[in-house]
C-alpha cells in the first residue's frame, strides 16, 4: 500500500507543479497586459485629494511647481515624486533613500506635496504635525498670497469667522479638484474614437426577442459607432435609459 501511496503522490505533486507552472506563466502574461492600466502616481492616473474639502492633485502639478527649483526636467522629478526618494540638501541631488538613513530625510512626496496642504490645515487650527515650526506661525491669508491664489479666493469665505470655510477656499483655489480629475480622464482614458469598438457591445446588446442575423439597419448603426462616424449621411440613434 506504500507503494501506491508513493505513486499517488508522485503524480499528485507533477500535477500541483504542472498547476503551479502554468499560473506563473498566466500572471506574467496578465501582469504584462495589466501594465497600462495598474495605478501607479508616477504616471499620473491617480489623483491624491479631499471630495469634502475639494481639493486634488496629481504629482505632476508639484513636478511642473518646483522643477525649476530643483534644478531638474518636470518628466524627471515626477518620477520621482512617489517612492523612496529623497532631496539631500548637502548634495543638492535627488536620491533613492536607504535603510541606513534612519528617516532623516523625508520623501519627496512628503516634503513637496503633502506638508504644503498640512501647513495650510495648521494654519486653519487643525492639529498637525509639522516638521517645519515655522510654517505654523503664518495665517491662511499668508499663505494664500504666497501660493498666488488671494486674487482667487473671495474675501468673504477669506474672512469667515469659520476657519475651515477658509481654508476650503484657498484649497479649492489652490488646487481644484475637478481640474485634477478632469486632466487625468483626458490623459489617460481612451478617446471616444479609440473606445467605441470596445462600448458598443453595452450601447446596443443583442435583443433576446431578435431571431437569426440582425436586420441591415442595426448592422449599419453598429457600423456608425464602431467609427464614431458624424457626417450627415451617420445613423441617427437615440438611447433612453432608466
């Protein structure tokens, strides 16, 4: 009966590694067709923000803000914006950050774009932990004219005895949320010309109560929207939904 066993394990443990072969070589192959589409802020399909505030940003907005700083192409420090690294002040040179640092140096992401809106909720009375103590002792006012939105921001959400409201305000001015969804649908979702082959099977599904090969006509519209045609000879269509 050992004997037996043995044999069954044996096949047993060809088939698991067989199984186990063919999943590695399936999510290779999912991961390399995932690629475009995986989240990843370096890129700029995804935006970091606040839908009650009503504030948005994407990394390449503080790239483009402070390249020029930096000494540094806006393609480059975008790159860089997310992950382990770090801006050395000694060197003046971005860096990837090591374990052996001990966390002195704060990330980019952190430096650059998070502690900006931290100051700006210090400065509204929300308590925050700031690196830079000094940050904390500017008034929203302040800030708003050095980030160049007090033109923006009306006078009287400004001077609201509500901080907060203020606070929206010179946010929203600073960095608007619809802007910073609207840029990322038009960089990075397909054009409608590029979509439609892709759409048109939920735009127009196969109707269950059609029998044999769908007349001329639907053929023709099917047609028309694969393209995305509109010149005046296109069929005209007219979707209800509820």
């Amino acid at each position: 009966s050992e004997k037996y066993l043995a044999q069954a394990d044996a096949v047993l443990a060809a088939s698991q590694s067989s199984a186990e072969t063919a999943r590695e070589e399936g999510a290779d192959e999912e991961e390399e067709e995932d690629e475009d589409v995986t989240f990843k802020p370096e890129t700029g399909n995804v935006t970091f923000g606040s839908a009650i505030d009503g504030w948005g940003f994407r990394v390449g907005q503080f790239a483009e803000l402070y390249a020029a700083k930096l000494g540094c192409s806006a393609t480059s420090l975008q790159k860089a914006l997310w992950g382990d690294y770090v801006y050395n002040p000694k060197t003046k040179r971005i860096v990837r950050q090591k374990g052996g640092t001990g966390g002195k140096l704060r990330p980019l992401f952190v430096q650059l774009a998070l502690e900006p809106i931290w100051q700006l909720y210090s400065a509204a009375g929300h308590d925050v932990s700031l690196s830079n103590s000094g940050a904390a002792s500017k008034t929203l006012k302040d800030m708003a004219k050095s980030l160049g939105v007090s033109e923006s921001v009306n006078a009287r959400d400004m001077n609201n005895s509500d901080t907060h409201i203020a606070l929206q305000a010179v946010l929203r001015a600073w960095l608007p949320l619809p802007s910073a969804a609207l840029s990322m649908a038009i960089d990075h979702l397909p054009s409608p010309n590029i979509a439609a082959p892709f759409r048109v099977s939920r735009l127009l599904p196969s109707a269950p109560s059609l029998k044999g090969p769908p007349p001329p006509a639907m053929a023709q519209i099917e047609a028309d929207i694969n393209s995305s045609k509109s010149s005046d000879d296109a069929a005209v269509v007219i979707f209800v939904s509820k």
